[in-house]
C-alpha cells in the first residue's frame, strides 16, 4: 500500500503538526541556482535564515515558483 501523498497530513500526525501547517505566514523560498546549474547551497540556506529572522512561521521549498526544469 502507497503511503500519503507529498504534503499531505495523515490521522496519526502530532496535533502540534497540524496546527503548526494549519497558519501562519509561510515564505515561498526560490531555488537559487550557481553558474554551473547546481542548486547554490550557500545562497539557499542565506535566504532562508533571511526569512527565519523575518519571523515566517514555515518555509515552502523545491520548485513550487515555477522553475522551469
């Protein structure tokens, strides 16, 4: 049997889980990419500490803005 889809919350999650998913101001992290089309690290983990100080209650990450693969 498959397990639950990506995203997805499940029965048996810690309450604390799905309220923390639930709100909040979530920050849509691009993906930063160097000169030789790797995922830049450095830069990826700058933005998102950037945003952690902004107070954002969680952050969204891996290609959801649109990034064309």
């Amino acid at each position: 049997m498959a397990g639950p889809e990506m995203g997805t919350m499940t029965d048996d999650a810690p309450a604390q889980s799905r309220e923390a998913l639930a709100g909040g101001t979530w920050w849509i992290a691009p993906t930063p990419f160097a000169e030789d089309g790797s995922v830049d690290g450095d830069a990826l983990e700058h933005a998102v500490r950037t945003a952690a100080g902004w107070g954002v209650d969680g952050v969204t990450v891996l290609g959801v803005m649109g990034e064309v693969t």
